[in-house]
C-alpha cells in the first residue's frame, strides 16, 4: 500500500511540473512578443537611351533589400507622368520629348518601400538617311546595293529626296533595278529622278511604255515615296510597275534595252531571272554638284516563296552622322552591306 501511494504522489508531482512549465513558457509567450526587425530597402536604377531611337530608354534596376531572408521585391516605374510599368528592368518609349522625372518605388516581401528618382532629357530621334553626292567630273556619286540571290517576284520601296546647295542647281537623281548586271543597257528598269520638270524612264522602257506613263513633276527639299516591283519567270523578260508618291506611273510593262537589236540577247540574259542589284546614283560623269540625293526607309521584299518576306532593310538609324557607307575593303568583315562600287555615299542627318 506505501508503494502505491508513493508512486501516486509522483505522478502528481510530474503532471504539476509540466503544467508549470508550460504555464511559464506561454506568460514568457505573451509579455515579451519576439520583434523581428525590419528589412532596409535601397532603390537604386540606371537609364540608357537606345541607339536607333531617342526616344527610347532602357531602365536597368540595381535595388537592393537586406536585413530578411526574403529578400525578393516588387518594383512600381513612374516616367515622370508619361507612363508606368511594373517590370523589374523595362524598356520604355516616351510619346514626345520633354523633360521627364523617373521615379522607381521598390517594395520588398515584408512591405517596407524604397525609392529612387532621376531626371532625364528626351529628345525627338534625328532623321538620319544616305546622303549621296557628286564631287568629282569623272564619275556619279552612287549607293549600290547587291543581293547575294536575285528574286524573281519581288518590290523595293524607299523614300528619296534631293537637295539644292548654295550655288548650282540640283541635277538628277537616279534608280536603277538591275539583274545580273548594272550595264544601263541591261538593267530591268531605270527611272530618272528630276526637281523641276517630270521624271522620265531612262532605261528599261519601251516606247509604248514611255508613251503610257503619267510621271509627276519632281520637287525639291521634299521627301517622296517610290514602288518598284517586278516578276520574273526565268524564261521571258520580267515585268514590272512603278508608283511615285500617290502617282501609279506603269503597271506590267515588259522590260527592254534601248541598246537596240544586238543588246536583246545580254538583256534578256541579265534580267530574266530577276533583281539582284539596285543603285541610287547621282548627278553624272561629266558634272559637279554641290546639291545632293537623300534615300531612307529602303525596304527590299521577296515573294518567291509565296509569301512576302522582307529581304533586306535599312533606315539608317542605327547608323552615326557622317560615316561613309563604302563597306571597305575587307570582304570578310564589311562595315556596311552595301557594294564596294558606292561612293559619295554617307550618312546624313537632319538638324
């Protein structure tokens, strides 16, 4: 019996114990709450204004959270009023140029807010385009494009202008569609670009065709749109119609030589399999100008798949004010894509 009551009293003995521990441990529990500390948020953000487009920047956020394990965080842009994001780095494009104050607000997991801010000038892109002049009495200044593979279906549109200097008049520009040779009498089509009378074909026309075309007359100091496109079966002469600006000129004429009966065969030879090359010359051999040929937005499509898919393009954008546009003389590493013929050819820009 002293046993028993023995090992009774030792179990009340126990169960106290542990309703005193854990009495002990939940009033230490709700006087003296754990605090953990909070996180320190440092925004922090660089800009970078593309290349190609002044308008656009590219905002590369560097912000930083500590004092947590979470240290993730949300990121809220304001561009100065002119849009948001909530991308961690975006790229953003302002719809004008002004003075914008870019503010970054950074919010890390346990809520507390950083932010950075940073003032920055937006100006409207400059227009940049080849320039192409004529500097010299023994030659055109020219801009030459070569494909590698000539296309069969196929249209280039680019836009030209032509600029008068202080002292001369503005003399002709030129563009020829060409195939497997530049030789006039062997291009597909070469219309003759005038400032003060109506432009005319100059190569690759009949008369019937010279007869049934409706040329604008060509003005200076204002950019104009120009359309070629062509269609070639590798048998027959190609085709091809010309659009200046809202003026439909031809439509399906059949390419010829004005060289007469014996340039028929080199003709047929150089363009039945369609274009391969485009030049944008200026002025001629025996002349001096100081006016000069813009050309920009110079897109070259293709259809021989049976879609139409953009071969070549060029806005010069990208490009510096004043390079030259010959690719040099390496042709294993080209400056530019264009043909080691163009000369007087840079890159111009507006002011």
């Amino acid at each position: 019996m002293k046993n028993v009551l023995i090992k009774f009293n030792k179990s009340i003995i126990l169960m106290a114990s542990l309703f005193l521990s854990l009495t002990l441990v939940t009033s230490c529990g709700d006087d003296e709450p754990v605090v953990v500390d909070p996180s320190t948020v440092t925004a922090d953000f660089s800009s970078q204004v593309d290349a190609d487009n002044s308008l656009t920047y590219s905002f590369t956020n560097s912000s930083v959270v500590n004092g947590i394990t979470d240290r993730t965080f949300t990121s809220s842009w304001d561009f100065g009023g002119n849009g948001t994001s909530t991308e961690e780095n975006p790229t953003y494009t302002f719809t004008e140029e002004g003075t914008f104050t870019v503010t970054l607000t950074v919010t890390a997991s346990d809520g507390v807010e950083g932010t950075a801010t940073e003032t920055i000038e937006v100006t409207a892109p400059k227009n940049r385009y080849a320039s192409i002049t004529d500097n010299t009495d023994n030659d055109t200044g020219e801009l030459r494009l070569a494909l590698a593979d000539s296309i069969r279906n196929g249209r280039i549109t680019f836009m030209y202008r032509v600029a008068e200097g202080p002292g001369m008049d503005i003399q002709d520009g030129f563009i020829n569609v060409a195939g497997n040779s530049t030789t006039g009498d062997f291009s597909l089509v070469e219309v003759r670009l005038k400032d003060n009378a109506p432009h005319e074909f100059r190569e690759g026309a009949s008369d019937a065709t010279i007869a049934a075309a409706m040329f604008p007359e060509g003005m200076p100091d204002v950019w104009v749109p120009i359309e070629i496109s062509w269609s070639a079966d590798g048998t027959n002469a190609p085709t091809y119609s010309v659009v200046i600006g809202d003026n439909t000129i031809i439509t399906d004429a059949i390419s010829t030589t004005n060289g007469g009966a014996g340039d028929v065969d080199g003709h047929l030879a150089a363009v039945k399999d369609g274009v391969a090359n485009f030049q944008w010359k200026y002025a001629s051999n025996g002349t001096v100008s100081d006016g000069m040929y813009h050309v920009d937005d110079i897109v070259v499509y293709s259809s021989d798949s049976g879609s139409e898919v953009v071969a070549f393009e060029d806005n010069f954008q990208g490009r510096t004010a004043g390079d030259d546009l010959d690719p040099g003389e390496d042709p294993l590493s080209p400056l530019t894509p264009y043909h080691v013929n163009s000369q007087d050819a840079s890159v111009g820009e507006d002011q």
